[in-house]
C-alpha cells in the first residue's frame, strides 16, 4: 500500500475547491475596477503560491499515512507519522494503529489457543489424527508420529496406513451423502494389525466432528494399543490350560492307586507300599505347583511397587547355599560362592530374593553333570554405577539357543520328561523373572549347548 502513488488530481481538485470562492471573489472585483492593475495580480500570485504550499505538505502528509498503514498491514511496529496539516488524515491514522493493535493481539491469543491446543493433543498417550473431508491428514499428535514416523500434512491417509478396513470406516464416516447431509453414525471402531516387528494389535476409535474445524478437520482416528491386552488374554488362556494340565496327570494318578488300593492290591502289602510312594510323589508334586503358584499370584500383585529396604546379599545367598548343600552332596555336585571385595548392599526384598537365587541354584543342581561344580559369583556390574550382579553358572549339556527367549514363560520347559522327572513345576523361572521385574533389576540367560549356563541377575545397589 505505501508504494502506490498518490493521485495529485485528487488533491488538487479537493483543494480547488476550497480555493474557488477566493478566486471567484477576486475575479468580480478585477472585472468590477474594484481592484485594477499589478495588485490584482500580486494577489492571485499570493494565493497561488499559498495553494501549492498547502498542497504539497497535504501531498506529504497522505504519503506518510500511506507508508503507516502499510507498516501496519506487513505486522511491523509503526512509528505514528507527523500529520499536523491533515487533522482527518491523522484521526484515521490513530483509528488505524488502535485497530492494528487489537488485531496483533487477537492473532497472538489465537496463535496461543492453537498451541494450547496442540500441546494438549500432542500429550494423549494414544495416536491421534485428524483428517479433512477429502480424507487428508490434517494433524497428529507426538504419538501418532512416533508410532508411524513423520507424517507430512495433505497427504492422504492411504499413504500411512494400508488398512483396506479402516479406509472403508473413514470413507463412511466421512460419506455424506447425496443431499449434503450426513445420516450415518457418527463413530465407529475398527480392529487390525499393525505391521511389526513386534506386531501391534491395534483398535482404532473414529469420530466424525459435528462440523468441520477451522483447520479442516472433520474425522478423529485413535488408535489403542491392545497388544499387552492381547497377550494378557491369551497368557491367562495358556496359563488355566497349563495350571489344569499340570494338575490333572497327578490327581489322576492318585485316583487311580487308590482305586487299586481298595480293590485288587488291598491286601497285597508290597504294592500297597510301593503305590504309597508314587501317592507321596504326586502330592508332592502338586503342593509344590500349588505353592509355586501362590508364590507368583503374590509377586505380581504388588509388582508394581518398588522395595525399598537394604538388605546383604552375601547372607541370602549363603543362605540359600546352606539349605541346599544336602541336596548337592546328594548329586555329586560342588557348590562354590565367590563375592567381590566391599561388595554394597543391595536394595530388595530379603525373602523374595531368596526365592530368586534358590531357584537359579536348584536349576543348576539339577541340570550339572555329577562331578562338576555350580559356581555362585556376586560382585559390583561393570556396565554401570551402583549395580550389583549375581551370576550362577553350572556344567551342564547347556540350552538350545531357540529356547532362551522363553525360558521365563510360565510352564514352558526345555525337556518336559526331564523336567518333571527332576521335580520342576515349570514356574521357577517365571517367579525370577516377575521378582527380578520388581526390584527393577535384570536377568541376562547365556548357555553354550554342551558347557554350561549362566544365569545373572543385576539388582540395584544401595546409595
């Protein structure tokens, strides 16, 4: 606006006609004799003079209004111009400055609501993103782009997500219709799978916003991770098919001794004591499951809390090395316990941590060879400060690589036969891990088929 020209007919012609009565009366008295001669025309030269001053600094005074409101329109904070010869020019430009204000501050608390908005949508835990009519992506929010990387705006959602049904549930939600109207229902949900790895199971939540906002947006697509869901189900599924199957071989075998008992073998005094035995064997074997899994029922219902308590390691674990010294004599195998100089103390739950090295123990008893030796070390972590790691190794035929991920699963076991001949219910492992989990630690699994295993968990130290 300040670079286009004044139009000096205009203002010549505004102030002409200020002028005219002046000429007009000057004119009369020359043409009456009034006025004669060389006055006359001094005077008109006068007044013509005066006319082209006022002209000029009126000139002036519009191009600084001019170059004003155009600092105004580029956002720049203007310097209110001298317009002493344009009093109505000068009111418009104090109008102009007071309206440009208001405006500068509508746009900031505009600008403000927008990042409000935004920062509020970008801390939803859940993706979000908003799509146009044309079914564009308009916004995400911080989840949406972590889960499926940058997304440029204007693109259609085919582009980020190749779900033919939950294309087809946009396409509907933003169908509408022939009449211009939308009949529909206004939210839906759609289940699928995100390609991985790891495979997402993912329900998406659609919404059609009643009218379109002010940057487009007229559907909403969140998307709920059910994937721990998912797995939750089908580990409970698995884990009363497990528990069921693990207790339905003993209970049959005990109904069936004591039905030969009170039949055929009742007075047969060497069956009746062997069947005895296998009868002390299988319940055995069943209070052991029942107590294992307490055990685990116990752990995971305050998993989430964190102990608090300092405790010293090197006792539990002699602890531990005393209640199953009998039980290594008795396998021909050696126990040694080796701990590190100014060893700290450890932050955890003394009794549960018993749990978790009396079982890693037990393990190893069961899987070395005779005449090896299950070697115990804890020391201070080399992989960082104010960690402590517990490593028990034996020399057993070691594991099969395939295996190790799922070592910690609930009733999962290398060699079931074996398993169960040694005792094992199958929960040992997953009590480790649940325990290990809740003192925030970590349980590192190494084995080379045919040398042996390590089992190391790293706990935190105290201080």
């Amino acid at each position: 606006m300040a670079d286009q020209p004044i139009p000096l007919r205009r203002v010549i012609v505004a102030n002409g006609v200020a002028l005219a009565p002046s000429f007009a009366a000057l004119a009369a008295l020359h043409w009456s004799g009034a006025l004669a001669g060389r006055p006359t025309l001094i005077a008109m030269a006068g007044i013509g003079v005066v006319t082209v001053f006022l002209v000029q600094r009126y000139l002036g005074s519009l191009a600084r209004f001019a170059r004003f409101v155009g600092e105004l329109s580029d956002e720049r904070e203007p310097v209110m111009p001298r317009l002493s010869f344009a009093p109505a020019t000068e009111e418009l430009a104090t109008a102009a400055a007071t309206l440009s204000l208001g405006w500068r501050r509508q746009r900031a608390s505009i600008d403000n609501l927008a990042a409000s908005a935004q920062a509020i949508v970008d801390g939803l835990p859940d993706p979000l993103i908003a799509v146009d009519r044309q079914r564009r992506i308009v916004r995400t929010n911080l989840a949406a782009r972590a889960l499926l990387g940058p997304v440029g705006a204007e693109r259609d959602l085919s582009t980020v997500l190749r779900y033919p049904q939950l294309l087809t549930a946009v396409d509907v939600l933003l169908d509408t219709g022939a009449d211009g109207n939308f009949a529909g229902a206004d939210q839906s949900a759609v289940e699928f799978v995100l390609a991985g790895p790891p495979e997402i199971d993912v329900v998406a939540h659609l919404r059609r916003l009643p009218r379109a906002a002010a940057d487009g947006s007229l559907a909403l697509i969140v998307l709920h991770d059910t994937t721990a869901q998912r797995r939750a189900e089908r580990m409970r599924a698995d884990f009363v098919a497990n528990a069921s199957h693990e207790l339905k071989t003993p209970i049959a075998g005990l109904a069936g001794f004591i039905e030969t008992l009170r039949g055929p073998a009742r007075d047969d005094t060497a069956a009746r004591d062997r069947f005895l035995g296998i009868m002390a064997e299988q319940a055995d074997r069943m209070r052991r499951l029942v107590d294992d899994l307490l055990t685990l029922s116990r752990i995971e219902q305050h998993e989430h809390a964190r102990p608090d308590r300092e405790i010293d390691l090197e006792s539990v674990l002699r602890g531990v090395l005393d209640l199953l010294q009998l039980k290594a004599a008795s396998r021909g195998v050696g126990i040694e316990l080796a701990v590190g100089a100014n060893l700290p103390r450890a932050v955890g739950d003394h009794d549960e941590l018993t749990i978790v090295f009396q079982n890693l123990i037990d393990n190893a008893l069961k899987y070395a060879r005779p005449a090896t030796v299950v070697r115990v070390t804890a020391a201070q972590a080399g992989h960082g400060p104010g960690r402590i790691a517990v490593a028990v190794s034996d020399e057993g035929d070691g594991i099969p690589a395939a295996h190790l991920p799922r070592l910690t699963e609930r009733f999962y076991r290398v060699d079931n036969a074996r398993s169960r001949q040694l005792g094992g219910t199958g929960l040992g492992l997953a009590i480790v891990k649940h325990v290990v989990n809740r003192h925030r630690g970590r349980l590192d699994i190494q084995s080379t088929p045919g040398k042996g295993s390590t089992f190391t968990v790293t706990l935190p130290a105290a201080g």
